[in-house]
C-alpha cells in the first residue's frame, strides 16, 4: 500500500529515490538525518564514496580512520499540506522574508521549491528545500550559556586542537557574543518590523558554528506575532510565538548579558508573569497530547 511521505514518521534513502520528482542517477545518497523533524522530514545528501569511507575506513599513516562523511546540503520534506498555490507561496514568502532579516551569516540558506507529489492517483502541492549544511553545537536558550559552559562548547568544537588554548577560549567567547548581538538585533527588527518570529524555542533550531556565529537552521515554523491576549498557536498546538519570544530574551540575557527590557513592547507582552504562567499551561497540554516521542522536538519548562 502506498503511504503518504507527509504521514510517515521517517524515511530512508530508498523512500526518497522513489518520489516522482526525485532524478536518482546514483550520485547522491540520501540519509536520515539525526534530528528527525515533527514538521519535516530532514534528509542528508552525501556523496556514496563518503560514506564508504565513514563505514569501512580509510588507511592513513598505517592506521585505519573512520573519517565522518559530512552532507553536501541538507534536503527537508516539509509535512504541510497546503489547500491551494496561494497559501504554499505565503508559506514561501515567510521563508525569505526572515532570510532577508537575519541574511547568510545567521541563517542556513535554504533554496525551497514547490513540486507535484504523485500519490494516489493525483497530485499534491509540497513544499521542499535543499538547505546549507551547518556543522555546530546545540545552543539551548534554557541551558547554561556561561563562562564555563561556552569553554566546554570551545573545547568540542575544536577538539582540544586549538593552540594556545585560554586565548584561543577568549577569543571565541568574545565572537560569540558579538555575533549574538548582531544575530539578536536582527532578529528583534524582524519582529517589529515585519511582525514575525521563526522557532527559536525548539531543540537543535539554533547552532552555534565554529567560528562563534549563530546558525538558525530550522525555518519551518515561522510565526506571525500578534499583541492581543489570546495567546496564539502553532497548526501542533504548541505556543510557539511566545516561547521564541522568552528564548529570545534568555539569549540576550546569557550571551551579552543584558536582562530584558520589561519597557519594551515585545517583552513587556510576552514576559508578562500572568501570560507566561498561561502558556506554561498550553505547554503541559501540548506534551501530554504528542507524547513522550514527540515532546523531546521542544524543551518542556
């Protein structure tokens, strides 16, 4: 029986050589990546040659190395389903407006393209992106992003192979939170300018690369932000709006030190103690109704 990829809770290399607008001359392999996506599928696109060698070791020095085969991009399968061309290319244009925000140095570029998915007899609208490869640590807006914490961050990221290692600390550190003040600054524009917010609430949506910057690599939940009491969410139900909003604030406060300005309209809306101990509430209720192997895609607080 043939199942919808949209419905399906993973797939594989063959899943995806077999879609009608897939080309497979051989040259590409395609695997799962790590974070299996709740509103897309996220697929690696490596070279076969690669992961030979990930998998069986190459001779180097008289010793055998299991070098990691890193993805030429990143393709997402996106599970919406869209009722006409119209709400896809919103979709689309909410994509490139927060590219144009946050630009290349703080985004993983992502050329998204709409084609006719076979199945059943007919053909659906769904939404695809080939996406930059970003290679970073986690950055946890909830998580410890202090002194000691950035350091173990450091120390991963190069492997203990940086001379001179507490300049070398140092240094990062002082890049991390420059290019966190730009990347924020953008962001927070993005939100009065162009009333949007994309899902800094989610766990592995933001990177921190080895250079210091900030990646956002998840841009398939882009919210619209709205002031009124109702606290909005996403087609999950989860208050995804709210929660990137308080992320944003954590960043600003664990990377640069600075505690969120309660004068400010966004913060002054969305930190309110009585509105935050409302979305609380809707977080339990969206934990309980995805389950315990769903609820990890968001950090429940």
């Amino acid at each position: 029986m043939i199942t919808d990829i949209r419905d399906r809770p993973r797939l594989e290399h063959l899943d995806i050589i077999e879609l009608n607008f897939i080309r497979d001359h051989g040259d590409f392999l395609f695997r799962r990546h790590y974070r299996m996506g709740l509103r897309s599928h996220i697929m690696e696109v490596l070279k076969p040659a690669d992961v030979t060698a990930e998998n069986t070791g190459i001779i180097k020095d008289g010793l055998r190395w299991f070098p990691k085969a890193n993805p030429l991009k990143v393709l997402r399968i996106f599970r919406t389903r869209f009722d006409n061309l119209r709400d896809a290319e919103g979709e689309l244009e909410r994509v490139k407006l927060v590219e144009q925000y946050l630009g290349p140095e703080y985004i993983a570029r992502s050329d998204e393209f709409l084609v006719d998915y076979a199945i059943k007899g007919r053909y659906e609208l769904l939404l695809c992106g080939l996406q930059e490869y970003v290679d970073g640590e986690i950055l946890d807006p909830w998580g410890s992003l202090y002194e000691d914490h950035l350091t173990s961050l450091f120390r991963r990221t190069y492997s203990g192979a940086a001379k001179n290692l507490p300049r070398a600390v140092e240094t990062w550190k002082r890049n991390v939170r420059t290019g966190a003040e730009r990347a924020l600054e953008k962001i927070r524009k993005m939100i009065t300018q162009a009333n949007l917010v994309p899902d800094l609430a989610g766990v592995g949506n933001l990177l921190l690369t080895r250079t210091g910057n900030i990646k956002l690599v998840d841009i398939n939940n882009i919210s619209r932000v709205s002031f009124e009491p109702a606290i909005p969410r996403d087609d999950r139900g989860y208050p995804v709006c709210d929660k990137s909003i308080e992320a944003l604030s954590l960043l600003e406060q664990k990377l640069i030190g600075r505690p969120a300005d309660r004068s400010i309209p966004i913060y002054r809306t969305f930190l309110d103690p009585g509105r935050m101990k409302e979305v609380r509430s809707i977080e339990r209720e969206f934990h309980v109704s995805m389950g315990s192997s769903n609820s990890s895609f968001y950090p429940s607080r």
